[in-house]
C-alpha cells in the first residue's frame, strides 16, 4: 500500500498507459506509441510534484519546532514532525524509490530524536505512544528510536511487524533493526 494516497492515483494511470501502450506496440501503431510515451513521461511531473511538497512540509516541520517558545510546545511539534517524517520516509522509500529525500528524511528523524532528548526529563520517551500507532510506518520509526530505552517493549514489535508486515517498510526496518541487534548481541 503507498504511504501516500495520492501516489495510487498516478499508478493507476501509469497502468492504464502501460496497458494501451502494450495493445499500441501490437497493432504497430506509432503515433499512438509517441503520444502515450508523453503522457507517460508526464507522469512524472505528478511524482515530482509529490516530491517537491514533501521537502517543503519537511522544512515547514522543522521551522515550527524552532519557532516553539516552551518546551511543551516544541515537544509537541518534535511530535507532529516526527509522525509526518517518518510517513515520508515510507514515502520516499516506497513509492517514490528517492533515496536522495529518504535519507533527508531519516536525517530529520535523527534530528527530531536529538531534539526530544534536549527536553528533560521525558526526552525521547514521548515517542512512546508512537507504538501503538495504526500507521506501521510511524510505529517502526519509533521502536527503532525506543529500542535501547524500552527493549522490552520494542522487541516484541519489531517481531510482530516482521511477521506481520513482510514486503513493507516497517516489515524491512523492522528486521534489519533485529538482524542488526542480533549482531550486537553475538
């Protein structure tokens, strides 16, 4: 499933082309062939665009963390960015196969962390109800950061979403985050 709603739109239309540029192809029908490799190419100009709207929310995020005047505040703001960050770190990594906005995205993650933990004496353990969150993505991206706080309670979430959620983000994170504990535990 796309992490945003808004690629399924322009999947479906790619498969649409894809489809009639195949019948095109067996009926030798070049002028049809030229015009949807256009349309297809026009494609991607929706992903960009995508693209281009998630580096500006990520800015936006990071901008209303630094503009929060008490701690509660930027406490909740690190919150909100770390919720959408993580979404469009799936996003990245999914369905738009950016690695360029993936790894901003996991930068910011690092910084949204970094930041929580500035704020005594919760720190990053407000990331906490991130847990049960129905968004895997932002479930994952919060066990990771509470691993070495809470293993107790991570562990049986990233199994759970190993099992759960193979051929994902969060099921791919999920055990990587496991395999490289395993290492660390040799």
């Amino acid at each position: 499933m796309p992490a945003d709603p808004r690629t399924d739109a322009l999947f479906e239309q790619a498969q649409q082309l894809l489809d009639q540029l195949k019948t095109a192809i067996e009926n030798k029908d070049v002028a049809a062939q030229r015009l949807l490799a256009v349309k297809l190419a026009g494609l991607e100009t929706g992903f960009k665009r995508i693209e281009t709207t998630k580096r500006v929310m990520l800015a936006n995020m990071m901008a209303a963390v630094r503009r929060a005047t008490t701690p509660d505040k930027r406490r909740k703001e690190l919150l909100d960015a770390f919720e959408y960050t993580a979404r469009v770190r799936s996003t990245a990594q999914d369905d738009l196969v950016d690695d360029a906005l993936s790894a901003e995205a996991e930068a910011q993650l690092k910084e949204i962390i970094s930041g929580l933990d500035a704020l005594k004496p919760e720190g990053r353990k407000a990331l906490a109800p991130f847990l049960d969150s129905f968004d895997l993505d932002v479930r994952v991206c919060a066990a990771v950061a509470l691993l070495e706080l809470m293993p107790d309670r991570v562990i049986p979430i990233l199994r759970d979403l190993v099992k759960n959620a193979p051929g994902t983000n969060a099921g791919a994170t999920a055990l990587a985050t496991l395999d490289e504990l395993g290492k660390h535990a040799k």
